[in-house]
C-alpha cells in the first residue's frame, strides 16, 4: 500500500478487501464493509481522495494500525 495519506475510495476499498474485510454494502446513509464482528462505514464516491485524517478514522474503526496498513497488499 502506499504511505499513509490521501487515498483513493477504489484504492482503499482494495486494501480494505486485502485485509479481509467484505463489501461494500448499501447501509443507511454510506456503504459499509464488513470483517468479523467488525464494521466500518466507507465515504460515499466524490471528486476527490479521502483525506488524511479520514483514512486515519476509518482506520481506527477498522483496528488497523497504521503499520499494518502499509503492509496490506
């Protein structure tokens, strides 16, 4: 994966599937992906990357750390 900081939403929906999380799923107001007991809300497609500090949120619902992160893939 590259360095931690701005991602595209295709590209993290990717590493997110690497660390074996499933979907994305139609959820109330954004999609959702699944791994386990765990679930975690994704940014709805917009013009550009998912910033910095939103990479950081997602990923601390996902309980990867940002180590682990740029291992995926």
């Amino acid at each position: 994966m590259p360095p931690f900081g701005p991602i595209s939403r295709r590209k993290l929906i990717q590493a997110l599937r690497a660390a074996r999380f499933e979907g994305p799923y139609t959820g109330t107001d954004h999609e959702i992906m699944r791994r386990r007991d765990v679930t975690i809300r994704i940014p709805n497609p917009h013009r550009g990357d998912v910033s910095r500090g939103l990479l950081a949120e997602i990923l601390k619902q996902a309980g990867i750390s940002r180590r682990e992160w740029e291992r995926i893939r």
